[in-house]
C-alpha cells in the first residue's frame, strides 16, 4: 500500500520496494517502476499499484472421479506479476488518491481467476480415473497436471501472471469412502496380525511339547540309568553277600577244621591216655594177681579208708570174717 501525504496544491507519493506504481495523467501512462516516490497533483492525475512479489494461493478443490466419489485436493499455488503494465490494462489496481488502498479488490479478482483455471484442470484430470487409481497414484499427478496446464494458458499470459510453484499436499476422499477403503487393509492387517498370533501359538505349543519330549526323555534315561544303578547295586549286594557267605563258609570250614584238629588231639590224647591207663591197670592187674590176697585186702582196705575219710563205726560182719578165717586155718 502506498504512502500519499497531502500538501497544499499536490501531494507526495512513496511506493514500497516490492509494489509497481503505474502513473497516468490525462488517461495516458507517463511513467512506472517499482518503490517510487514523486510528487502529483490529484485533479489530472491516476495511480495504479501492481504487487511484484510472490503470492501464496491456498486451495481446496471438491472433484468427482470417473467412478462418481467426492475427492477433495488440498495444495498451494505460487504466483507473481511478470508484467505489471499488462496485468494493470485487465484488472483495475486504481488506488485511492487519498489513503493510497486499492479502491476495488484486484487480488482477489487474479486468485479466483488461477484457482478457477487450476480446478479445471484438477476436474479434467480426476474425472477420468477411478478413485483407487487417483489415491494410488498420489499426487503427482495432479501436480505435474495443474503446473502443465497453467505453464500452456494462455489467459494468464494475457494478464502478465507466471506460476511459479505448485504444490499439492494431499487427495483424499471423503470420511466414510476413506473408512470403507482403508477397512479390507484394517482386516487384512488384523489377519495377519492374528496369523502371526496363531503362528506364535502354534511354535509356543511346539517349543512346549519339544520341551515336555525332552523332559519326559530325560525321564526315562533318569529311569534307565536308575534301573541300571538299581541292577548294580543288587549285583553288588547278591556279590557281598556270596563273598560273606563264602567267607563265612571258609570261615566255618576254618573253624570245623581246628574243632575237628582239636577234637583229634584230644581224642589222640584221649587214647594215649587211656591206653596208657591200660597198660597201668594191666601192669596193676598183672602185679596185684601177682600177689596173695591177704595183701590185696590190706590193700584195698587201705585204698577204702582213703577214700571213707573219718571213719566213727565200723561193723564187720560175719560174711566179711568167715572168708579169713577159713584162709588162716587152711594154712
């Protein structure tokens, strides 16, 4: 917006750096160029101010594809004034001569027409293809197809505008279409995700019952190796007991075999003795026939008193008399 400061008679002007001040005076053009600053006089003079630097235009277009589906394309479009003076002939940049504001809405008037240009492009472009096609092929497309078109129009060559950037930052449906699409992708997503649960599962299940395998193979080599620990200890029980039971044997052969040697001595012992006695006896027998009776009676009278003791009575009989008597009168 230009700065006018009023003085008696005229008035000043100065323009910014970035906006093309166009004079006209008597409906003819005296002059223009880019942060101006004169004097004027208000009575025969016109100003127009065109923009130079870039303007960003949002916008958000509503299209429907081939396949009847509401698409809405959300971008930027960037645009400037390459040639101020043509631009000025099509489109009314008059300012106030009093505040220095555009007396009409010249900006807007040159956005409405690059979007109009630009949706018609975009409705060109997706009315052709099917919805899946447009969301599958993103962008691009669209972009590559606005920034042609605009480059090759020749109405904003008329009007002295050149585009310097497109951009398009999103296509998407409306909110069911895009619940509805993005559903099989949501279930597929799950079934996998349950597949790959299942599959979890199913490799837990395995790695348990390779585990329980293991276990109950440990088991039964723990139970193998305890019936072999159980046979060797038997073995070596049986085999303690048949060396205790042979060494017992031997030992009570050992002991049978001194009984039997002592017995023998004794018996040896035994006989030596008692033919030793024998041959005592039979010596004594041999002598004591030897000798008369009177001295046998002496002496086995003798050998009775040694054995009776004390003696307090003595009886002799008749019987024990008669046998004496008759040898001393036989004689």
């Amino acid at each position: 917006m230009a700065d006018i400061k009023p003085f008696p008679f005229v008035r000043h002007l100065r323009a910014e750096p970035t906006m093309d001040v166009l004079r006209y005076r008597r409906g003819r053009l005296v002059g223009h160029g880019p942060g101006l600053a004169f004097w004027f006089r208000a009575g025969n003079t016109g100003i127009a101010e065109v923009p130079l630097d870039d303007r960003e235009l949002p916008f958000v277009f509503h299209v429907r594809s081939a396949d009847f589906q509401e698409v809405a394309v959300q971008g930027a479009i960037t645009f400037r004034v390459a040639d101020p003076e043509l631009v000025a002939r099509r489109v009314d940049f008059t300012i106030s001569l009093v505040n220095g504001r555009w007396t009409s809405a010249p900006l807007e008037q040159v956005a409405g027409l690059v979007a109009q240009l630009a949706q018609q492009f975009v409705i060109d472009e997706l009315a052709r293809r099917d919805l899946r096609a447009i969301l599958a092929d993103g962008v691009a497309p669209i972009r590559q197809r606005i920034e042609a078109g605009l480059a090759a129009e020749p109405a904003l060559e008329e009007l002295g505008l050149y585009v310097v950037a497109v951009r398009v930052a999103q296509v998407a449906p409306t909110a069911e279409i895009e619940k509805a699409l993005r559903q099989p992708t949501r279930e597929a997503i799950q079934q996998q995700a349950d597949e790959a649960a299942f599959a979890r599962r199913a490799a837990a299940v395995d790695k348990e019952r390779a585990i329980a395998e293991n276990e109950l193979a440990n088991r039964i080599e723990l139970a193998r190796r305890e019936e072999e620990l159980v046979g060797r200890e038997g073995a070596n029980a049986r085999r303690r007991e048949e060396e205790s039971a042979a060494a017992k044997q031997i030992a009570a052969q050992a002991e049978d075999e001194r009984k039997r040697l002592a017995a023998q001595r004794e018996a040896d012992a035994t006989d030596l003795l008692g033919t030793a006695q024998l041959r005592v006896e039979r010596e004594r027998a041999e002598i004591q026939g030897a000798m008369p009776p009177e001295v046998l009676l002496a002496l086995a009278l003798r050998e009775l008193a040694a054995q009776l003791g004390k003696v307090e009575h003595l009886t002799i009989t008749p019987e024990m008399l008669t046998p004496l008597l008759a040898k001393v009168t036989a004689r």
